[in-house]
C-alpha cells in the first residue's frame, strides 16, 4: 500500500464523522510529523468534508472569507495535531460537536 494511500485511509478515519481510536490517532501524528507529504494530503481530506453551512461558520472562525476558511482552518487543525497541540480528546471533542477555547483558539491561528 503506497504512503498516500495510508494518509487518506487513516485522515478520512479521522476526519469523518467516526471517532477514532487512539490507536489510530497516534499513528496519524506519526504520520503527520514524519512527511509533510502527508500533512498536505490530510488538510485536503479535510477540507473534502465541508459544506456551505460548514464553510460559513469556519469563515467566521477562522476570520478569513468563506472561500478560504476551510482550508485555512483544516492547514491549522493539521498542524496543531502534528506539533502535539491538538490532542485525541481535543479530536473527540469536534467529532462530538463540542468546542473548547483550546480548539477556538487554534481555528483562530492563536
């Protein structure tokens, strides 16, 4: 299985609507601070997973314009989840649809 076949798998993993385990997300962040490669393929899989209303709010979130939000709010969740930042719990908590400063302030680039 070629390396951008396992960064897909395991960010769809992440970045669906499943929770994953902390299994995958430790190897996710392997990943991720390994290949910037695989960095790139994940914020485009993530940014795959927005919709319009989806957009609107991230627009407002990140302050940037709706045609950019979603990859400039996936580029900083990314690298939050890579520089160890951004936690498994902190990935739980937008599964389940709970935001915390912590997260608000890494959409924000703070």
């Amino acid at each position: 299985m070629r390396a951008g076949t396992v960064t897909v798998l395991i960010a769809m993993g992440l970045l669906t609507a499943c929770t994953p385990t902390r299994q995958d997300y430790d190897a996710f962040v392997t990943l991720l601070q390994g290949s910037s490669r695989a960095r790139s393929e994940a914020v485009k899989e993530c940014v795959r997973g927005f919709d319009g209303r989806t957009t609107r709010n991230f627009g407002l979130l990140t302050n940037t314009s709706d045609k950019d939000a979603a990859r400039v709010g996936c580029n900083r969740f990314i690298a939050a989840i890579a520089s160890g930042r951004a936690t498994y719990d902190d990935v739980v908590d937008i599964k389940r649809h709970r935001p915390t400063p912590k997260l608000i302030k890494i959409f924000q680039g703070r």
